[in-house]
C-alpha cells in the first residue's frame, strides 16, 4: 500500500496483492486517516489487487459513507475481476464512485458526465474486465481533475 499527494488536495492511495483478513487492518487504518485529513478528494486504486475479501469490502463501504458524510469525494479506480466481480455479486458496484470527472469537482461546460455507476455487464469482455481503453489509471483520473 502506497500513498501519494499528487497536488494539494489530493490523495492517491495504491494497493496491490490480496486484501484479506491479514491485510484489511492494515488497509482499513491507512484509508481512514486519509478520510480524516484535510484532503477532499481520495482516489483508491485497487487495480493492482489480486483479491478482495469480504471485509475489505466492508472497509470500502464504511470509507465510502464517511465521505459522503464530511464531504469528501472518494473514488476508485479498478478494472480487475478480483474487485469488480465480488463488488457486483454483491450488488454492491453501483454504490461506488469509479475514476471520472465528475470525482473531482464541475465538469468544463458541455462535458458529457456520465452517472455514478459501475461498468455495465455488456462493456465487459470475456475476462470480465472492463475492455483497456476505457480503463482509466489513478494518473489518468487525478490529470483529468
């Protein structure tokens, strides 16, 4: 788990290999501090994780709520099946919001801004990821800010 402030205001918190019941405190304690900083945008790249237990998921839901309680904005950005499949089993996807624009503040006038919502089933290809070139990377959202 990494952490970078790429400009004021800013957090990108990187994860990478399995959050399971060995990591998830580790994991929880390092997203809560950054909740309770003084930054207003957290984007959590979890496109490096290569599983996510039930209790992380947990975690991001909590994260998720506080947020949305101090008014911060928390994104994700993921694209793996190791997150996205066990997000949608649960009916939990469309609780999130995904690495856009809209993330971080108005968008430039005319930009289309789509819904907050998880990737739909027919934009997945057979691996059950969303196809690369709609992909976005934690740089790719937080330069799109």
């Amino acid at each position: 788990m990494t952490v970078e402030r790429p400009r004021d205001g800013v957090i990108v918190m990187s994860v990478a290999g399995a959050l399971d019941m060995v990591t998830v405190t580790r994991f929880s304690r390092l997203l809560l501090d950054r909740l309770s900083s003084t930054v207003h945008v957290i984007v959590l790249d979890l496109s490096e994780v290569s599983f996510l237990g039930v209790e992380a998921i947990k975690v991001l839901a909590q994260a998720d709520l506080r947020a949305q309680i101090e008014g911060k904005r928390l994104s994700l950005v993921t694209g793996v099946r190791a997150v996205d499949r066990p997000l949608e089993v649960l009916g939990m996807s469309t609780c999130f919001t995904y690495g856009s624009r809209p993330v971080f503040g108005a968008p430039d006038v005319g930009e289309f801004v789509p819904e907050r919502r998880a990737p739909r089933a027919e934009e997945r290809v057979e691996n059950h990821a969303v196809p690369r070139q709609q992909q976005r990377t934690a740089a790719e959202v937080v330069q799109r800010a």
